[in-house]
C-alpha cells in the first residue's frame, strides 16, 4: 500500500511540506486539506494588496489546488477543516464546510501546518462591524470592500508590530488618516527602544498618529457610524475602522486535543527533525516552538521563511533522509514609509530579560555607499556581541537603502557563529554606488574590536559615569548648534595642541558626530596616560538616548 501523507493547513509550511514530500517520493498519496478557500498564498503580501501596489488578487497565489494536481499529483480539498485527529487510530476527523458532512481520513504520516491566528481580546465592543484583522485573503477582501463603501478617511490601528505598521504604511498611501496605537512604550517591540524612536520619529513626520505606551481597552460605535477606541488611559480616539494587529497566537487546539506536547511559550513542541511527541505526526510554522540560536531557549517565530525552512525538513525526515532544523534567529524587515527597519538575532532588552550580562554594543550611522556618489544617506545601525569573546549576538538597522543588504550579511555571521574579528575582515563588494571600501559590516566589526583590545573601550549615553567629563570633539560651530549638558568642547583639529587642558585623573568620556572623530581623540588621549572612552553613536545617538533611557 503507497504511504498516505495527509497534510493540515496549505500556506507556507503545508505547501512547502507537500511540493518537497512529492520530490523526494513520487510514489505517496498525498492529501493536503486547509479550511479556507485559498492555499499558497503569499501572507507577506496581503497589506499590499489593500492599497493595490500589489494590484491583482490572483497574483498573491504561488500555486492553486489545480496546479497542486496536475504538476505534482497532491490532492488539495479547500474547505476542509479538521476537527480532530486519533492519534492511535492515524486518522483525523475532517468536516466539509460547504455541507457539514463530517468524514474520517487514514494516514501514515501527518503534517500539521496550522498557523496562527490573530489576537482578538475579549474586550467590550470588540464584535463590531468594521473592527477587522488580517491573516488571509478573505480579510483582505473585507478591508477593501469596507474601505470602498465606507470612503474610510480615518483608521486606527491597534499594534504597532510589523503588520501593524505595514497597514500604516498601505493606509497612508491610500490618503487615509492614520492613529497607531500601541501598549507598549514604543513602536516595533522587536527593536530596542532606542532603535525604534528612529520609526516613531520617521512616522510623526510623516502624519501619523502615535499613541504609545496605552493599551486598548473598550471600543464603541459613534452616532456618524463610526469607531471609538477607549484606552485604559481613557483617552478616546474615533475612526471609521479598526485594524486589529496586536499579535497572533499558534493555533494549538488539533494538537493538543490529541495529545501532543505543547512547549513552555505555548507552541506545539517538536524536536529537531520537526517530529512532536508523536512518532508519526509532524508540525511546522507559526504553531511551533523551535530553539533560538543565540539563547538556546524555546522560541515562536511567525515567520514565512523558517515556516519554509521547517517544511524541507519534515519532509526529509518523514521520507528517511537524515536532516535537522537548526534554529531560528528572528531574522525580519519591514518597510515603513520610505524607511527600512529590520532585525537578527537577540535584541539587547531580550538579553537583559534572560540576565545576561556578558555583552557589550556597539551604534553607527553610515552612509549607505560612498559619500561622494550622489543619493548617499546615512543608516541607523546597532550590533550586540559577547564581549568575552566577540561572538555575534544580534544587530539592527533603521534606514533606506542598503539597510536590507548589511541585515542579511549580518544575519548569515550570526548563522555561523561569527565574531565581530570576522566583521572587520568581512570582505565585501564595493563600487561607489554601492557601499564604501569599509562597509557598515566591517565598520561595526572594527569599532567592536578596537573596544574588546582595550584601543578605543565603548561607553554609551545612559552610562555615563558620576564623576566622567564629557568631551565634545565637534568643531565649535557644530556644539554650539546643540551639546550634552556640561560637555567641554575641544575639537581634535586643536586636540594635539590642547589637550593639557583637560583634567588630570577624570574619566573623559568623549563623543563627536558619529564616533569616528572621537575614535581619533581616544586614541591619542590613551596614549597621554587619559583614561578616555568613546560615546558610541556620537551625538547622533544622544537625541534617541535621551529621549528612552538608552542608548
């Protein structure tokens, strides 16, 4: 009897799982069955198509059920929602939606790839007409239509996450009115607090409404048919619709019904070959708990690309060949107005949650390419390392262009174990147009390196010393546009002649612009016998230090 593959769930991970299983056995019977209508679609898309950048619906569906069949003989049911699954039977309960017929389907090997949904809190009023989310193509299609017939001139979105701020930045376009609201302090909660005040600042530039640091608490129609969002502040804020965006949970239910292990952080556990605790059921996605590279701990990471990752692998475990997922890393990036804000790794407030205290960072703010090619612009840039032996723990970027390229070299020396040495000797492809001969990569790995030698050791704005002087190494007309409060200024064009100047036995923590000049002056003061540190970031960090404590 040919194996019989049933596979639950028919987006990223289901699809990917399916098309693999049928490379690696021509012979299985393989039945894929999702509850919706529509399977490999691109989620990542869907915010683009509200705003019709991505113009045409059709063009958000890599495969359809017929293409499934014809191409790779995998039967695909739409509207086939599985209710319940006998582990020790190896069957699973499916019920057609279109009938309520309910009928029974064997398997030898079973897939769960159910995703994850969007939050819906229990709040007063939540129910409301016009109070909508977004996972799927159907939602898609009710945002437009309610957008169309309603001539939306005002939306709030609630969270301010990555498809949070992606439906800003599809709303914005649209000419609509745009409130964020957001729990927490900030916009972006996978960046540190004081990379993300370059997204709020960028956003109220451009228009957009910030309400952070107060959550949702009720909503209600107004008498013009519109919205009302209460916040647990009490602050009310009116629109004419709602985009929920304040996390998804991993669909669980199927799994643990049967029995399965769910993992700490509420995923489905599964080890390494993407098996759960049951020999012949496998899961994958959004409703899986995998290990984090950097922590080693239990990780959910809702993401496209390791829901991929992960379907290669169940794939090749279940047909017996011999591979194992790695990790994750929370490798993301969004577009937000123009900016590019992306991510790898353990962020520093991650670390500081889980008490570790051996790490030290490093800011920049580069140009993209060579300054002396026209269009160059700077970026915003922060990597975390160990700091007893350099290894790369995570980085961050907020910029235009070029941000997308320096996340991703990042991304692969943080796969591999690299250190900030491999950084600085990093070699990259240059012509002006395209970077600089040092790369913000080989830069960041430079500036780490200089401070774990002890050449040009790194302090940062929110620790600077009682007792330090700060030391403004500008030119007189750039600290008299703005300075840290008490700072002297003694510019390093004049440093090799004044530097008697400075006090004898006091800390000197010194910045300049960036960091490069107060590099220069550190190093010369160290060799004076100064104990001189350098303010990472320079005076470009001071603004967003200041304004969240870090930094």
């Amino acid at each position: 009897m040919k194996k019989r593959i049933l596979i639950v769930g028919g987006v990223a991970g289901g699809a990917s799982a399916a098309a693999r299983l049928r490379r690696l056995d021509a012979g299985a019977e393989i039945v894929m069955l999702e509850r919706g209508p529509f399977v490999s679609f691109a989620n990542c898309g869907l915010p683009y198509h509200v705003s019709d950048v991505i113009a045409d619906e059709a063009s958000l569906t890599v495969a359809s059920p017929q293409l499934f069949r014809e191409r790779h003989g995998i039967e695909v049911r739409t509207g086939h929602e599985v209710v319940s699954i006998d582990a020790g039977a190896k069957t699973v309960r499916v019920r057609v939606l279109a009938s309520g017929e309910e009928v029974e389907e064997r398997y030898d090997a079973l897939v769960l790839s159910p995703g994850a949904s969007p939050v819906r809190p229990p709040l007063p009023g939540i129910d409301l007409p016009g109070i909508l989310t977004l996972r799927n193509i159907p939602d898609v299609r009710k945002i437009r239509e309610w957008i169309r017939e309603r001539g939306v001139k005002r939306a709030i979105v609630a969270g301010a996450g990555f498809i949070g701020l992606e439906m800003v930045e599809n709303l914005h376009a649209m000419g609509i009115e745009v409130t964020v609201l957001e729990m927490l302090p900030q916009v972006m909660p996978p960046l540190d607090a004081e990379m993300a005040w370059w997204v709020a600042e960028h956003l109220r530039a451009k228009g957009v409404t910030l309400a952070l640091g107060d959550g949702v608490a009720e909503f209600e129609a107004t008498e013009s048919g519109g919205l009302a969002v209460r916040t647990a502040g009490g602050v009310r804020h009116e629109g004419d619709m709602v985009i929920l965006s304040i996390g998804v949970r991993p669909e669980t239910g199927l799994a643990k019904a049967a029995g399965l292990e769910l993992g700490p952080r509420g995923g489905i556990r599964v080890d390494d070959r993407m098996r759960t605790s049951d020999a012949s059921i496998w899961a994958v996605g959004d409703a899986v708990e995998v290990v984090d590279r950097v922590s080693g701990q239990p990780a959910l990471i809702p993401l496209a690309g390791p829901a991929n990752r992960q379907a290669r692998i169940a794939a090749a475990s279940i047909c017996g060949h011999e591979a194992r997922f790695s990790g994750v890393q929370g490798t993301a990036i969004c577009g937000v107005l123009g900016l590019t804000v992306a991510a790898t790794g353990a962020s520093e407030k991650a670390l500081e949650r889980a008490g570790e205290k051996d790490y030290e960072k490093v800011y920049l703010h580069p140009a993209n390419h060579a300054t002396y090619y026209p269009g160059a612009s700077s970026m915003h840039l922060k990597v975390v390392y160990r700091k007893t032996d350099g290894r790369l723990l995570g980085a961050q970027a907020v910029g235009g262009e070029g941000v997308d390229k320096r996340m991703d070299v990042l991304a692969v020396f943080l796969q591999m174990g690299a250190t900030v040495h491999d950084l600085a000797e990093a070699e990259l492809c240059y012509a002006p147009q395209y970077g600089s001969a040092k790369d913000p990569v080989n830069i960041a790995g430079m500036a780490a390196v200089n401070a774990l030698e002890g050449l040009s050791p790194l302090t940062h704005w929110n620790s600077v010393r009682d007792g330090a002087l700060l030391v403004d190494v500008r030119e007189v007309d750039e600290f008299e546009e703005g300075h840290a409060e008490g700072a002297m200024n003694l510019p390093l064009s004049g440093l090799r002649d004044r530097w008697r100047e400075l006090p004898a036995g006091r800390e000197l923590h010194v910045y300049c612009g960036v960091g490069l000049r107060a590099h220069n002056a550190v190093r010369f003061l160290r060799q004076q016998g100064y104990a001189a540190w350098n303010l990472s970031g320079g005076w470009k960090s001071y603004a967003a230090a200041k304004a969240t404590g870090k930094g």
